[in-house]
C-alpha cells in the first residue's frame, strides 16, 4: 500500500496513531473515516472514541507485523486509518469577508513536509483562519505532516491554490493585508500595529520567497543576535503568528459551511 497511490488516484489519506486517529473521530475533524487497522492491545483504549461516531467505521484488527507487511513500514504505534478527502474547498471560502477579523498564513513553495506538518500546528494553536498553500508547497495530508502537525492538519482548514496564482492579488481581492516574513525584511515584527485582517506569506527554507513577490510585498524581519540572521521557518512562523493573532485569539470562529465530503 503506497501513500502516493491513495493520495492521487483514491482521494483517501493515511493517519497514524492514537492521538491524530481520535482527532480524525471528533467533530472538530474536517475527514470522514473509511476504516481502521488496529493492533489488537490498541482497541479497549480507542473504543470511546470509535463508537462515539455516528456511523462507526468498520475496525480490522491485526499483528502489528502484518500491519508493517501491509503498510509497507514499520508500525510501531498499532494504530492506522484511512481518511477521505472530499470536495477540495474554495480558498476564498474559508475567509470570512471583511470587516470581520482575519487571520491567514500563506505557504509558498515548502516541500519539507516537517515544516508543513509543524506550520500548521502552529496555525491551530495561535488560531489561524485558514492555511492557503501554493501548488508547489507538499501536502499536509501526507502521514508525517499529520504526525508532525498532531493531527491539527485535520482541523485546521486549508485551501491550495491554482499554479500560478497571485499572492497579492488573492490579498487584495480579500482585503487582507499582505506580510512577507523574510530575514531582510524593511519592517520589524514587534514594530508592527494590530492588524485585523493579514496573510502571513511564508516561503520555502534558503531561497525564501520568490523575489517577484517580495519586491511587491510589505516585507517584515525577526530580529536577531549579531552574525545570525535566520530560523527554521515553522519556528519563525510561530513566532510571527504569536505576535498577528493578539487581536484574534479571544475571538469566535466564524462557521464555514460543512467539511469536505461531510
């Protein structure tokens, strides 16, 4: 069973463990749940929440050395799942329209799926409306930015863009005000004021944004020690998400309409 062949010729994706699996069976879950493979040992303490679902799954139990032959991996954890992706939602769906508060961070072209997987932990816990990503940037559906990301790839909404798309021109277009964090950047972090409505635009480690964009973008920095000048960009990313969503934080959540396949 290759991930890649459930990825794109099934529209299912692959959740491992326990902590991601009981996200996947909360309400707070954006996926559906087509079937579970558990080791036997692993099931008294996953009971609750499989049959707190609606329409329980149906669970298959088995070694955990016939779990690895069939994943193809080492499974140490005991516990997998298959999820559905459904529909893709509309990026411009998952922003309430101004004036209500925004609150968006932009991928641009990451393909470690670690950063992903911790960019949108960082979303979930700072309370990010959406996470819009390039076409170039990896899949946060992929099982190790789940895993990285404990499961808030899941909940956290999260749109791709079109090949191509314009960064600014999405931000116009959603009033929101554009910020391109970059090392070099003209404006400081902590210098910035309250912004009720902002896209967080963050590109891929050592190259950066593209520099297109960025000479168009309002480019902020984090400040550093003398002869170091740069984070790894989930770290970076929390940090700048911190400082953006004091005006958020204490707000409610808009409701966007049902998940994808929901």
């Amino acid at each position: 069973m290759r991930e890649r062949d459930l990825i794109g010729r099934e529209g299912r994706f692959i959740v491992e463990g326990a902590v991601t699996l009981r996200l996947l069976l909360s309400g707070a879950s954006r996926f559906a749940t087509e079937s579970i493979l558990l080791a036997p040992e692993r099931l008294d303490s996953l009971a609750d929440a499989i049959s707190a679902v609606r329409a329980p799954p149906p669970v298959y139990l088995a070694a955990k050395a016939v779990m690895s032959a069939v994943a193809g991996f080492p499974i140490h954890r005991g516990v997998l799942a298959v999820g559905i992706r459904g529909s893709a939602p509309d990026p411009v769906a998952l922003v309430a329209p101004a004036p209500a508060p925004a609150l968006v961070l932009g991928l641009a072209g990451l393909t470690n799926h670690d950063n992903v997987g911790g960019l949108l932990r960082n979303a979930a816990a700072f309370g990010a409306d959406a996470v819009l990503l390039d076409a170039e940037t990896c899949d946060p559906l992929y099982r190790k930015a789940i895993r990285v990301s404990a499961g808030a790839a899941l909940i956290t909404p999260f749109a791709r863009l079109p090949r191509g798309a314009d960064w600014l021109g999405l931000a116009d277009a959603l009033g929101l005000v554009p910020l391109a964090l970059s090392p070099g950047g003209s404006e400081t972090l902590a210098d910035l004021p309250a912004l009720p409505r902002v896209l967080l635009l963050l590109g891929t480690e050592g190259p950066g944004l593209p520099g297109g964009l960025m000479a168009r973008a309002r480019t902020v920095r984090i400040p550093m020690a003398a002869g170091f000048d740069s984070l790894n960009v989930a770290t970076a990313g929390a940090i700048a998400l911190h400082h953006l969503a004091r005006p958020h934080l204490h707000r409610a959540r808009p409701h966007l309409g049902p998940p994808p396949g929901g």
